[in-house]
C-alpha cells in the first residue's frame, strides 16, 4: 500500500502499448500474463504457438462449470485440437 498501488479505475499502460482500465484490481495476473504474451511475440521470431494457460476461478466456474476448463482460441483448429488433446488426457475443455 502506498502512493504508487494501483486502484480500481485506474487506467495503466502495458507492455503492448495498449491501455487497460482497472476495474477489480484482483486482476493482476491476467496482466502479467498479457505483458509476458506481448513480450514473447515482440522478441522470439521462431515462436509458433503461444499459449498462455490461466485460472479465471469464478468467471470461468460459471461459463462452463466444475467439469471443463475454458479455452479461447485465435482459430477453430487450434480450438479443436486443444479439445481434441483434453478428451485424450481427461482435462475437458469448452
């Protein structure tokens, strides 16, 4: 706690360039997760996938229940083939 925290309704700059309003500001790993996403495409030339696994807890639990993990994809293939590879270890996604 001190002059510097962020608060909600703060707005902060991340490494993308893009700016983003604090609106919970129990948030904060979905930012650093933004910010190691942006970082990784900008500087590794060779990266083929990226993929960026989170726990959303209650947006998540009411989207798609106990029993499956959420998964937004940039393409249906890689959708697909995310739940192709839950159905086969027993992680389901939706």
């Amino acid at each position: 706690i001190g002059p510097n925290s962020v608060r909600n309704d703060d707005i902060i700059t991340l490494y993308s360039g893009k700016t983003v309003e604090i609106n919970n500001s129990d948030a904060e790993g979905r930012l650093v997760l933004g910010d190691a996403v942006a970082h990784v495409t900008k500087h590794c030339d060779d990266v083929g996938l990226v993929l960026d696994m989170a726990t959303l807890t209650g947006a998540q639990l009411v989207s798609t229940g106990k029993m499956h993990a959420a998964i937004l994809a940039n393409t249906e293939e890689l959708e697909q083939r995310a739940v192709k590879a839950g159905l086969a270890s027993g992680d389901l996604c939706y």
